[in-house]
C-alpha cells in the first residue's frame, strides 16, 4: 500500500503480481498485492487526513493551488508516466502520450473549479434564511480499469479532491505502475499526508474491502457491468455508500446515405479499432444505410487492413495498432471472433491474430451478423465490429437502442435535423454526431440503462462527489 508517504504501511505482502510487458512477454516488475487489512489503515489515514487537515477546512482556492502544482508534475514527468504506461497496458506510446496531456488538461480544469463550489439561497418567508452548502462525503473509494489507466486516475481525482475529499485508489491489478509514480508527485505538490492513498491489489480482496467498507461514503468505480452490480450489492448490505458506475458499452454507429463517407470511415473506424477496442465507449454495432453500404463498407475494410501494417512495438512512432492488455483478453476476443464465425457471421476482414506470438488481433470486421448473436450483445473489449444494414431512420433507431447498454451512440448524415433527432431518440448519455470517441474535460459523461449511474467530467462531476445540506436559520420566528 502506498499512502501520500509513499511507504508500505503494513508490512503485507501476500501476492507478487507479475508485469509482463505486453509486446514483448517480458516480466518488467512485481508488485505487492494488498489486503483487506491494507484498506483498513488506507481508510484510517484518509479519515484522519480529512478530519485534521483536508475537507473544506482547506479554502477551495488552496486546494487548487495544490491541484494545478500537482498538473504542472504530471507535465514535467509526462514522458516517464507515458512510457510507464505504454509498457504496461502496451497501448502506442503516441497514445499514452497524449492521454497524459488530457489528464493534465483535466486536471487543470477541476483546479480551476476547486473555488467555484457553492450552493444557493432560498427564499421561502422573510423569518427564515434558507441556503445550500455542497458538501464533501470525506473519505471515497475510486475504483479505476486498466484500459486507460492514467486518465481514469484523472477523472475520478480531478474532481474528488478539487471538492475535498479524501480518497482511496485502487488501480487495476494489472496496471498499477502509472499510479504508484503519481503517488510521489502528490508528496511533491503539497497535500497533506492520507489525502490519496494507493491500494494495489486484485478486485476480489482489495475491490470486495472498499466495496463493504463502514467509514468509506462514496465509491466511484469504472469497469464491468458484473463487478459494478457486486459493487452496488455490497453497497446494499453495508452502510448504503452512495455508488456511481461507468460500465459497459455496445454502442450503436448509424451511419445514413447523405454521411460524408471519408469522414465516416474515418471516425467509426477509430471509434471501434482505437486502443485495439478496449473501450467502453467502443461503436462495435455500426449500422449503415443500403445506399452507402458498399462505399462506406470498402473504405472501412481498407482502414481496418491498413491498421494491421501499422502494428508493431508500442514504442515506434508509425505503430497505432498494439497488441490487446494481456492473454486473457487476447483469449477472451478470440473468442467472440470464433463464436461469430461459428454462428454463421461472415468475416469481411480481420478474424485472426496478428503473427503466431504476442497479444496481436487483427481489426475485424463482421457482417451479416443477426441481432441474436452474442458477437452483436455482448461487450467484447476488442477490435471487432458488426455491421448491420438498414433501410429507414426508424429501423435504425429500434436496432440501435435494442441493448441492455446505453453508453454512447454515433450518427453520421450531412442533415442537420436527421442528426439530432436520431441523437436524441437513442437510449445513451452520449451521443457523437459526425464524429465518435471524443471525449472533453467539460463535458458529461456517463451511461443509460446498465451502462452506469451518474456523470463524470464537467461541471456535472462536481455534484457526483459532493452532498447538499440545507440549512434553514431562523430570522424572528416566535413559537
Ligand atoms: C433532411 O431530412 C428530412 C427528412 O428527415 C428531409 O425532409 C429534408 O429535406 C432533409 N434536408 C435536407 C437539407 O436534405
Ligand atoms: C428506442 O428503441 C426502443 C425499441 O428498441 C424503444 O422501445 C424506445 O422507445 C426507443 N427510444 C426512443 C427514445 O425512441
């Protein structure tokens, strides 16, 4: 465990979890997996922190200070954490970089807010003042994945510090190493001893601590569907902490005629194949027009066999296609790729591993796919697509939202008032018109349906980590 002091607490160490870099297969580092008993002195210490020396005891404008300094860290040792990360989650390094510059901008942002938290007046009777404080929960759990490590890390603390939690981290079991280098930075910025603490550790032991902890008031997770339901559960049969879940993802892509095809191609291409599908935001369902199908299907088959020439070591500046985080993965897309060519989906491009060593998955491309298949309901965290084609808007849309998920959605038409009706009939918390994947530091983000509860990022974000008291003074009202 790694608190503020970055220093092991309680001399556990019961598992060595192994790094192997995913390009080569080389084992890099191990790291000590903690225990419940590790959460236990995470929890004291943040309690402490929050009580003693954080919380809104330090003035917002202060705790911004901290977090720009803390940005202006994570500038300076841009290129260790990108490599860290690149080496890690074996993503291209021109991706991590720049991750870790949007993390810096989101940083910088919600230090900017960090003294712009306020709640409001209310009248009711000239005998009564009535306000609203926002205030934070104390100390919360943040729960956080290894497809985008660093820049989940950013989204969960940006805002929970800029309103004065106290925080507990846990990274993914497989991607610590971006994490552990960030607790040093905290140290240098100046925050308190125990205001972030660092837990590393597997879903199971440290996950299943947090989840059922008594002093932990919040838990912000980003995962799975499955664990965010065990998360919601444990919430249920503990203290009831307030629970807020970005999950899942089978996002629908309409693309209709009048889309400007090269435009289209190029966004959904990127939008299912970028980070080798291993995000939740992902438009693995992209649905096309019968009139631009056969335009559209060619240029994206063409991008889709490009990307396999550009595949390599993480590393090289021409690579943008990495292999997937780790064998398990590899195995598990591997198998949807063999469940949709065995029920009868027929493979336009992809459909096999790149070369016969490493994670390496060619992007795929399956058409003809039936809406019962499990490549076309299931998330697969990969680069697989299914594409189905469509006649009417209407269709369309009923395809598009028929899915327990409602993450993310993407419409491409050159007609402005087709594109916002169709955003607004799909079922999701974001929808991307003539464009897909692009997230912003300002803007809300969450899911529909069994895609999450609650919004990150933005001014939205602000209202996830904090609680409303409403004070009502008595202004001469006689009993
Ligand atoms: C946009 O689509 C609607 C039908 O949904 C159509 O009536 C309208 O003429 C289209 N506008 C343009 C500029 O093509
Ligand atoms: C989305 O489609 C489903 C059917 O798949 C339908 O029940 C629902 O009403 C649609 N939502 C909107 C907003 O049109």
């Amino acid at each position: 465990m790694l608190s503020t002091h970055v220093r092991r607490v309680s001399g556990l160490c019961i598992t060595l979890i192994s790094f192997r870099d995913t390009a080569t297969g080389k084992v890099i580092t191990t790291v000590c997996a903690g225990a419940a008993k590790d959460v236990d002195l995470a929890v004291e210490a943040a309690t402490k922190a929050y009580k003693t020396s954080w919380g809104l005891k330090v003035p917002g404008s202060t705790r911004g200070q901290m977090i720009t300094k803390l940005a202006n860290l994570i500038e300076q040792n841009s290129d260790e954490l990108a490599a860290l990360e690149c080496m890690n989650v074996g993503k291209p390094f021109t991706s991590t970089k720049a991750e870790i510059a949007n993390s810096i901008a989101l940083f910088r942002y919600f230090g900017g807010w960090a003294d712009k938290i306020h709640g409001k007046t209310i009248e009711t009777t000239e005998k009564k003042m009535a306000y609203t404080r926002h205030e934070p929960f104390g100390v919360v759990a943040c729960v956080i994945p290894w497809n985008s490590p660093f820049y989940m890390l950013s989204f969960k603390l940006g805002p929970a510090l800029a309103t004065g939690n106290a925080v507990v981290l846990k990274p993914s079991e497989i991607t610590p190493l971006t994490a552990l280098k960030f607790a040093g930075l905290l140290n240098e910025a100046g925050f308190p001893p125990g205001v972030v603490n660092i837990v590393n550790g597997y879903g199971n032991t440290v996950g299943d601590a947090l989840s059922h902890h008594p002093l932990i008031r919040k838990i912000a997770f980003t995962g799975s569907t499955l664990t965010g339901r065990k998360i919601l559960e444990a919430s249920a049969k503990s203290n009831l902490k307030v629970v807020s879940l970005e999950l899942g993802g089978k996002s629908p892509n309409i693309i209709f005629d009048d889309a400007d095809i090269e435009q289209a191609v190029k966004w959904s291409a990127s939008g299912i194949f970028n980070n080798m599908g291993q995000t939740c935001v992902a438009g693995s369902r992209i649905f096309v027009q019968e009139g631009i199908y056969d335009a559209f299907m060619k240029g994206l088959a063409a991008y889709a066999e490009n990307m396999v020439n550009k595949c390599g070591d993480p590393f090289s500046s021409g690579t943008v296609h990495g292999p997937q985080i780790s064998e398990n993965q590899f195995k598990r897309v591997m198998g949807f790729i063999d469940s949709g060519k065995a029920d009868g989906a027929t493979v336009l491009t992809g459909g096999d591993r790149i070369g016969s060593e490493g994670f390496y998955v060619k992007p795929t491309i399956f058409t003809q796919v039936k809406p019962d298949m499990k490549i076309v309901r299931e998330e697969i965290f990969g680069p697989v697509a299914s594409v189905i084609k469509f006649k009417t808007e209407e269709e369309a849309i009923e395809m598009g939202n028929d899915t327990s998920y409602g993450l993310a959605c993407g419409v491409f038409s050159q007609n402005t008032s087709r594109c916002i009706r169709v955003a607004h009939a799909l079922e999701a918390g974001t929808a991307w018109v003539n464009c897909y994947r692009w997230l912003d530091y300002a803007i809300p983000f969450g899911g529909y349906k069994q895609s999450g509860i609650g919004r990150e990022l933005g001014e939205y974000a602000l209202e996830l980590y904090t609680q409303v008291k409403a004070v009502h003074v008595n202004v001469g009202q006689v009993l």
